[in-house]
C-alpha cells in the first residue's frame, strides 16, 4: 500500500523530468501514468508497462536477496556442520525454509540452481580437523592462533 504510493511517486517524479524531452516508445507509458496522478481522474488499476518493469526489478531484487539469504544461510550451516556444532541442523532447517520460499515465489529458480548450489556447498566441506581457507570458522581459528591458512585442495 504505502509502498506502492511511494513507487508511483517517484515514478511521477522521474516521469515530470521527461515532459517536455522526445516520446521513444519505451518513455510514453510514464508520461500516460504522470498525466493520470495529475488529473486523479482515471483508476490507477490497469497499470502501463513501466509499472511492469519496476514490478520485474523488484521481483528481481527479491530474487537476489532470496539467493543471498539462502548462501549465507548454506554457508554458515556448512561451517557448524563441518565443525560438529549443534546448532548445524537448526541453521540447516532455516537454509530449507528459504529454499522453498524461492520455490514457491519463483518456481523453477531452486531446480536451475539446485547443481550449484550443491557444488558451492560441497566445496565448503571439510573436516574439523583440516583448516578449510573459506570457512568462517576456521579463519577465526587460524586469526587466534596467529597461522594462514594453505590454498584448499579438495579430496
Ligand atoms: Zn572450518
């Protein structure tokens, strides 16, 4: 609600600026949605094609934030899992639920990234034993102990 106010306004906004500059195909639809919020007369309901690109780029940052999310999440709950922590599993369930949020918000997006993201998980993995040069954990580990740690070689 708000929310979309305050896209419409700048919106309007960005759309005042071009008035006056040429009408490219692409621009026309921000001058109809500027014209409309001035008169107030007509339903803001069928929106132009504009409103479907910010509604794209605001799909596609939710898109982003999701991944982002989901890594840190899959990040961390490799580094306790991998440093035999209790709380892995509680991480873990956390990564799923945000998995399938991207699943039920974006179907297709886990399926396409399911590979890689098992290839990143994978190659975050290690045993507490080895200092994995990735890992949170074990930089924490080798910062303490004042020792760097050696490019990993996977198994
Ligand atoms: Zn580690």
């Amino acid at each position: 609600m708000g929310d979309s106010n305050t896209r419409q306004q700048v919106s309007a906004s960005a759309s005042s600026l071009r008035v006056t500059g040429p009408q490219r195909a692409g621009r026309a639809p921000r001058l109809t949605r500027s014209h409309r919020m001035s008169t107030n007369k007509i339903s803001t309901s069928s929106r132009p094609s504009t409103a479907r690109a910010d509604d794209l780029r605001l799909r596609r940052a939710r898109l982003d934030s999701l991944l982002d999310v989901r890594w840190r999440l899959a990040r961390l709950a490799i580094e306790r899992r991998s440093h035999n922590l209790d709380d892995a599993v509680d991480v873990f369930l956390e990564q799923l639920q945000v998995e399938s949020t991207i699943d039920r918000e974006f179907p297709g997006v886990a399926d396409q990234k399911f590979p890689d993201w098992l290839d990143a998980d994978l190659s975050l993995e290690h045993d507490a034993s080895v200092l994995h040069p990735e890992c949170g954990i074990c930089q924490a580990i080798a910062r303490r102990a004042g020792i760097s740690i050696p490019p990993w070689q996977a198994a």
